[in-house]
C-alpha cells in the first residue's frame, strides 16, 4: 500500500453492516390489497429520496425488500409467481406509461420465482424478498420498485389480503398499476398510495460523478471494471477508450470538494495557471500512480493499476475518491484529457 494513503484510512470509522428504512411509514397507516393479492398483474411504486435520505446516511446498496401486514389479521397464505426490478426514479413520480418510469436501466433484483405471502396480525412482516443481486443507490434520485406478478396458487385469481400502506403519502410514494399482464404497458396512477416498504441497504457503493473530457479523436475516457472495495483485496482500476502510448495518472483522495484551499471541481488549466481547459480535477490527490496506455491508436488505449487495500475493518464505510487524467497533446486543449470521478464506498469483508 502507498504510504500516502494511511492518513485516509487513519480517518475511518467502523461502518453498520446493514441500515434499514421504512417508507412510507404513517402514523395511521391503511390497508392496501395490491399488488400480490391481485392475481396476474404489473406494479411500479415510486419512493422520493428525501424519504430514504432520512435513514441511509450515503450511497449503499439495496440487499432486501419487506412488506407488512395490514391493519387487520392477513390469513390468507399464498404463494406468488413473481419477478422484482428496482431502478432510479424519475423526479417528479410515476406516469401511466410503465417503461418511461426508469430513470435508469432497470437492475433484475429477484429473478422469476416463487415466493411466499405469509399469514400475519397487524405490522408482522408477510413477505421478505432477498436479492440475488444487489442495487445501488446513489442517495440522489428517488427509487422505483417494480413487481410483475405471473401467477398465484390460487388458480391465478385475486384474492382477499390487508398489507400495511399509505393512501395519503403524496411526494413520498406513488404508484401505477394494472391487472390481468406482468407486461402491461400502462396502468392507472395513484398518487400517495403505495405500500409500506422496509429497505435493508449494505455498505459499500461505487459511483461515478462529474463527466469526462475528451483525448485525441475526442474520444471520452472511460471507467471500465468498476470494482467494490473492501478490506484485503487487490484493488483493481482501468481507463479505456484513450489514445495509445500516453502517459496516464490515477489519483485517489478522501474528498471531491476541497483539495487545499481550492474548491473542487477545478479547471486543470487554471491550476496550472494557464487559460481554463474545460476539463476538471475532482479530488484532492493525496496519493497518484502513473503508467502508460497501450492499444491500437485514437480511442483503443487502455491502462491499468492496482493496490493492495489493508485487511483491516476500521476504514470499512469510508469514501475514496479517484480519478484518471492522460496526457494528451493532440486532445482539443492541447494538454491532457481526463475521466470522470469515482467515489468508493468501501464495502465490509466480502463485500
């Protein structure tokens, strides 16, 4: 490990190993028959982000749905043929139009399978939804959960069943629905209604901010292989699509919004006194490894680095921030082109 970088993980502090939130959660909650005891059918629920801000300090990755219990006794058991998605929702909710609800491509949380609707008394969980792969949240933009239902083993038909809900949660949940296809096109829109949903979220994250600028060809340098870190690995970091033969910089720090007395992002022209570049800076570079790209010219380099990340566990839950920059004298400003930022969350063990 660079000896640059003890004073970032010197600034840890040992992260949960798993946080919840639960929205929309009312004070008096209603009971909602939709969507799992409906029979066939295909359900968006859109949660803002302000109410998920409220428990999950930073980005994090969704590992597990639950759903409750209405109000009243839930005695009809049943299971359900069913498939969930989760995406980034839009800023303003859901529309009748299912497809143009993502705001990101949709992430297949739980594969088609079979899955129990528990009996339950009031507030018990009846239905807990482990995901075989886990989304990220970017503590940003809202969360849409979408749930197609193929089938029941009551012969496919809609059947009596109180979850706990809200009917009243207007710019905190919102849902679309319709009956009778898990592919519906479009549905009816309620805006407040949805369920009440426990999101188990683990540590860890990995997400690009800023934007890149263009090398020779103008092409973009690209992240490629983006890896979760966590304790004991060798950290691996690639740049793609750059010219051949250049020299290329990875730069990693602990913030993106100072570096020194300097706000970041900050115009690389400007913090080598010359005219602004248009191209940024977007950490604040406590430590930084050179190589070179190798590749077939214009937009066919690729380079590559690594490290060794201590196998300790008090830095799990702190963010690193990194970044690549080329030196590139046939790049439009003449000088260097370089990535967008990348924040790591670092993961527990396994991540």
């Amino acid at each position: 490990m660079n000896r640059a970088l003890l004073p970032l993980f010197l600034l840890a502090s040992m992260a949960t190993a798993q946080t919840t939130a639960t929205v929309p959660n009312p004070v008096s909650p209603q009971n909602i028959d939709r969507p799992f005891p409906g029979g066939i059918g295909r359900y968006q629920q859109w949660y803002s982000a302000f109410s998920l801000q409220a428990a999950i300090p930073e980005p994090m990755r969704f590992e597990q749905l639950e759903f409750f219990a209405g109000t009243t006794q839930s005695s009809n058991a049943t299971t359900i043929d069913m498939e969930v998605l989760i995406s980034h929702g839009q800023p303003f909710g859901v529309t009748g139009l299912f497809d143009s609800n993502y705001a990101s491509t949709p992430i297949l949380v739980v594969p088609r399978q079979n899955v129990q609707l528990l009996a339950g008394s009031s507030g018990q969980v009846v239905m807990t939804l482990p995901f075989s792969t886990r989304f990220t949240w970017d503590r940003v933009r809202p969360v849409l959960v979408e749930i197609r239902i193929y089938g029941n083993s009551r012969s496919n038909q809609p059947f009596p069943y109180n979850l706990r809900g809200s009917t009243a949660s207007v710019g905190t949940t919102t849902r679309v629905y319709q009956a009778g296809s898990p592919g519906a096109t479009s549905g009816l829109v309620q805006q407040g209604v949805g369920l009440t949903t426990r999101f188990s979220a683990r540590p860890g994250a990995v997400v690009e901010y800023g934007y890149a600028c263009p090398g020779e060809g103008n092409f973009l340098p690209t992240h490629q292989n983006l890896q979760l870190a966590w304790p004991g690995i060798t950290w691996n970091h690639q740049i793609a699509n750059v010219a051949s033969q250049r020299v290329c910089i990875w730069a990693i720090g602990d913030s993106d919004a100072m570096f020194g007395p300097t706000q970041l992002p900050a115009d690389f022209g400007t913090l080598l006194g010359m005219a602004p570049f248009g191209c940024y800076l977007r950490n604040n570079v406590v430590a930084s490894n050179l190589t070179v790209s190798v590749g077939g010219g214009a937009g066919a380099g690729i380079a590559n680095t690594s490290m060794m990340l201590p196998a300790v566990t008090w830095y799990i839950g702190l963010s690193l921030y990194t970044q690549w920059a080329v030196l590139d004298p046939f790049s439009p400003n003449g000088m260097l082109s370089a990535s967008t930022g990348v924040r790591y969350i670092v993961a527990p063990v396994g991540g």
